[in-house]
C-alpha cells in the first residue's frame, strides 16, 4: 500500500462510541483557527452505532440525567443534544409533560443512533490496522481495512492527522476460572453483555447466580426478580465487595465531572493523580438503585427491546388536591429518599376536545396547580441489596 499524500485531518477518532461520538458532534461545523472548519474523520469496525446491545432491558434508565447527553453541558445550543432529536421526532412535548428527568437506556442508544447517522465524517466498517508517528510531516499515519457487509475486505486506506483520540472502549471481563464455562457451548454461563440475547434460556433455569456487584450486574438482578416464573425463583447475587455500594451521586461529588474540578486534577503531578483515582471508583462504577419502568401507557415509551416485556409498576400520582391519598408507590429500589420532591405533573387532561382561538381555556390558564409532593418509590420487600 502506498501512502496517499492527503490534506491532514485536524482530528481523528478510533472507535465510535459515546465518546468519540460526542466528539465528533461538537467539532462539526467548529471553525478552525484561520478560516475554514475542523477536518476531522473517525473510524469503527462495526456496520453502525450500537451502545450496550445486550443490556437494553426494557424499564433501565440512565444513571446521569438527559442533560448529560452527547453536546448539551458543552454546547446547549449544539443541533444533536437529546432535546433537538425528540423535537425531530415530534415528542418534545410529550417529554416534557412526562417530567422524566432520568430517560431508558433504550432511548439513550436511539439518540446515539440519531446522531452517528447524521453527523458527517463517521467511517463505519472501517477497522483500524495500523497507528504510526511520521516525523517528517509531524504527522500520525493512520491506516485502516474497509469492510463490507459480511466483513470481507474490500478496499485498503491511509489517511494522515495532526491529533488522534482512542474511544475504543473496554472489552468485557470474565474472571479466569469461569472463561472455559463460557467457551462451553452446552454450559450456560455468559457475561452480562450477552444477557438479552439468552434472556429467555436462563429464566426458565432451576437456578441463576449473578456475579458481580457493579450496576450491570444490578440491572440483571432486578429484571430476573421480576420476570422469574413461578417455581423457577431461586436467585442468588453474589459479589467480592463487602458491601453492594451505590454510585457517588451527592452534589458536592457531581463536582468531579465539572470543567473547573478537571482542569485542576489534570494539573497535578501524575504519582497523585494515580493515587486519586482508585479511591473515586463509586463517582463513575457503582450501581445505581434502579428506578420502575413507567406505565405501558406512557406517551414517551422507549424504543422497545427484545428482551420481551418486563412487569411495570404503578405509576405515579398526577397532581392531587392535598385531601387526597397519597400516590402508590412503585415496586423498585430507590435511592430518592433524601432528594427533593419532584415538581407535580399537570393534571390529566380530560375527555373533552381542547379549547380552540386564541383564548387560553379557563381550566388550564387560570386555576391553581395543587401542590403535591411525591412519596419516593419503595424497595421490594425481597430486595434490600441495593438501598
């Protein structure tokens, strides 16, 4: 293969996953120094965007809010944050009113999808072969396989950048006791990463043991406690750690994803920043107390999975007068407790058609909004792990 003297790239990314999709997003159409935009390309081996196939377990939200999208805490006014993909499909409305401040895994992938089809300059089917330093045009050499649909080669290429960004992820961790029950076809022991795909296999097992105590292994538990059949509820989670320890979600700790906070940890000497990193495992590995799945009736449903329906709890009160009962509690494990009460949601529309001119109706712009607090979401009696 000859190199092909090509016009430097400003920038180019291996792997397209959150990441370097964020990435990407906020350098399109960025002005470079001088005149002209950001050249930039990124390359990845799979055929399109895929976020955690296996585990998209209908109900399983985010442990961040919608805010920490790819763009919106870096660019509020960026054309690919989560808000300007569910105004493209016609669902910012109905977001809203929701008041849903945590979105589904499944919703998250679909965004992703949004953008990693729009944003121009991503190269799926393009695996990287080769990163080299050429010190002569003080440039990197990047050289890579262009694939086609069943993965054949189909064409070679070179291509040159003055900076590169590695977002290729981790690839999942099986302890080396358990990796040739893995490799056993006949024996069913997977990583979760694979759990939807056997999903229906391992709910009809006699007995099923989660190992592992971070959030995956969380997500999995919870699903298999709601979904086991009758007869078939034996279910154990097993974990090295001494305790199953939620994320680090306290305001004060939230300041360790700010600008301010990692510009100063960037500027401490390498031994110390070594040194803080262990100790701060829960701000970014732990598990996070799942929240219920919203009613089946909900208008912002997430793109649905094929991991099959998982039971949803009742949903919450809408806005009440305060001489009403309280709302029901949903069946899932929470971490709420010591938060502030959510804001009330509107009241449920009625049955009769919507006032039409430019009249606001009486209803809805002159009566008083209740106040309502709401009553956080209760464990299940037979799951106190993850409070």
């Amino acid at each position: 293969m000859t190199a092909q003297l090509d016009a430097p790239h400003d920038l180019v990314g291996i792997g397209i996953g959150p990441f370097n999709l964020s990435l990407a997003a906020l350098a399109h159409g960025l002005p470079q120094q001088g005149a002209g935009e950001l050249a930039t390309a990124f390359y990845d081996q799979r055929r399109d965007f895929r976020w955690h196939p296996g585990l998209l377990i209908d109900g399983a939200t985010l442990q961040v809010p919608f805010l920490a999208d790819l763009v919106t805490l870096a660019d509020p006014a960026s054309p690919w944050s989560f808000l300007s993909y569910l105004k493209h499909k016609e669902r910012l409305f109905p977001f809203y009113f929701a008041e849903q401040f945590h979105i589904h895994r499944a919703e998250y992938d679909a965004y992703c999808r949004w953008v990693a089809g729009r944003v121009p300059g991503l190269h799926f089917g393009h695996q990287v072969d080769a990163v080299r330093w050429n010190p002569e045009r003080e440039l990197f050499e990047v050289d890579f396989t262009q694939l086609d649909a069943a993965g054949e080669v189909e064409a070679l290429g070179r291509t040159h950048t003055r900076n590169l960004a590695l977002g290729i992820g981790t690839a999942p961790y099986i302890p080396e006791p358990l990796r040739p029950l893995v490799q056993a076809p006949t024996v069913p022991v997977i990583h979760s990463a694979d759990y939807l795909d056997n999903r229906q296999r391992i709910l009809g097992a006699e007995h099923v043991t989660v190992i592992g105590s971070g959030q995956s292994g969380a997500e999995v538990f919870l699903d298999l406690l709601r979904a086991r059949p009758a007869g078939r509820e034996r279910l154990t989670w097993l974990a090295r750690t001494p305790s199953f320890a939620p994320m680090e979600y306290s305001k004060l700790g939230l300041e360790h994803f700010t600008p301010d906070y990692t510009r100063y940890f960037h500027s401490l000497p390498e031994p110390v920043r070594d040194r803080l990193v262990p100790p701060n495992g829960n701000s970014t590995r732990a598990s996070t107390p799942t929240r219920s799945p919203p009613s089946t009736t909900s208008s912002t449903a997430a793109p649905s999975t094929e991991a099959g329906p998982t039971p949803s709890s009742p949903p919450e009160s809408a806005s009440a007068p305060p001489a009403a009962s309280p709302p029901p509690r949903s069946n899932s494990t929470s971490n709420t407790s010591n938060r502030a009460p959510a804001p009330a949601s509107p009241p449920t529309p009625s049955s009769s058609p919507p006032a039409t001119g430019n009249a606001p109706s009486t209803a809805s712009s002159r009566a008083s909004t209740p106040t309502c607090a709401r009553t956080p979401p209760a464990a299940p009696a037979s799951t106190t792990t993850t409070g």
